[in-house]
C-alpha cells in the first residue's frame, strides 16, 4: 500500500517482499533501534515495523513537514492486520478523477498554488466512474469520454480535528468537447489549460508527489496498451 502524507510516500509492504537495498539510504530495525523522525532522510526503510509505528509516523508527518524525507518504506509481519489497522484510525473518504488527453497533451487544473489534475469525492451512492466523469465535466467545463482505470492513490488530511484517508481513482478520458472549458471558480480552481510534452517538466515541478504518481502510472498504461 501506498499512502501520501504532506505529499511524502509511505509504502507498507509485507516482509517477504523483495526490496533493492542499494535504493535506500538508510535501512532500520524497529525492534532494535529507537528512531527519531526527525532524522529520517532521502529514502528510508524501516524493518518489523509495527500498526503502532506506522501510525506514529503519520501523527508526525501530519504535525510536520519534513522537507528532508523523500520516502519512508515500513515492511511489517500480517501485512493485511497492519494495514486494516492503519485505515480504522481514518474516516475513508472516496473519489475520483481524470487524465484528460487532447491529442498528445494533458488537461490540468491550477488550484491552491499548484498544478493539479481535475478530482473530487463520491456523491452518495455514486459509482466510482459516474464521478470521475462528472468531477472532471464539471471542474473544467468540458465533455469528455471515459476510458480505462489507471490507478488508484490514497492520501490523508484533516479537517475539523478528524483525520481522513482520502482513495481516488484515477481514469484516462479523451476529450470530445472543449470549446467552453473554464474553471469551476467556486472549487477554487483557478486557472484549466492543456499541457504538451514541452511544457511538461515546468508543470511537474509545481504540482504534487501523487500527481507525478499517476502520470507515471498513465505513461506505463499507455506503452502497455501499445504493445498488445
């Protein structure tokens, strides 16, 4: 499992799980050592972690914005146990979204001072593709027709002291109509333009770790579907 928190990656994976040691820059015992978050740096991974480890990881990480860390890999015993007990201390909240493509460029959102891709939550008894069509019509303004499911990305936040495990959906959309695009002011979206391939890295460099996820993600979704 993977989870942002502040837009750093977690990842829980189950001990037996084959990791590239030469990836990380520092490797730790939970059962031997006492770690302090705030010496985690670059990529880290942590051995025999525990739900109670995990979870003091993200109390952390909620509380502060650690630039230094770039990801933290926890390998637990009772991989399915560790991560149930991780998601009962959050409120799940579901929702969904769209890689748009016009051509050979990308459609994105400029909201709260990054670049972003067009999302938002399931309506009650909403299906999860009924929503990522309708978040991105209605963002953006635009009509759109709906493809295969990328990836999903799950992500924590708070609100009202209640903390929220946030799992999204991601679709590929082709755009059928875009003459009348423009933000959804009241979402506080800013700005909506479609991005070529040029204009790619300037974007990426202000938009959000997940988002950078599920461009990786769309990218080898769509060399897969090339070599069928």
């Amino acid at each position: 499992m993977k989870i942002f928190i502040n837009d750093v990656p977690l990842y829980i994976v189950p001990m037996e799980k084959e990791l590239d040691r030469e990836h990380y820059d520092l490797i730790v015992d939970a059962t031997k050592e006492d770690i302090e978050f705030d010496d985690l740096i670059d990529d880290v991974l942590i051995r025999k972690a525990s739900s109670e480890f995990i979870y003091s990881f993200y109390k952390f990480l909620r509380n502060d914005k650690n630039k230094k860390l770039d990801s933290l890999t926890c390998k637990v015993y009772d991989y399915e146990t560790v991560v149930s007990e991780f998601k009962k201390k959050f409120k799940i909240v579901k929702a969904a979204g769209g890689i748009v493509t016009k051509s050979e460029k990308v459609l994105f959102i400029y909201r709260l001072k990054k670049w972003d891709l067009p999302k938002g939550k399931l309506e009650k008894k909403e299906k999860v593709e009924v929503a990522a069509v309708r978040e991105v019509e209605e963002e953006c303004n635009i009509q759109v027709r709906l493809g295969e499911r990328v990836c999903k990305t799950w992500h924590t936040y708070t609100r009202n002291g209640k903390n929220h495990l946030k799992k999204t959906s991601w679709y590929h959309m082709e755009a059928l109509n875009d003459k009348k695009m423009a933000p959804q002011k009241e979402e506080g979206i800013e700005k909506v333009i479609w991005v070529n391939k040029k204009e790619m890295r300037t974007v990426l460099i202000n938009t959000y770790r997940s988002i950078r996820y599920v461009l990786k993600k769309f990218h080898e979704h769509q060399e897969g579907l090339v070599a069928r």
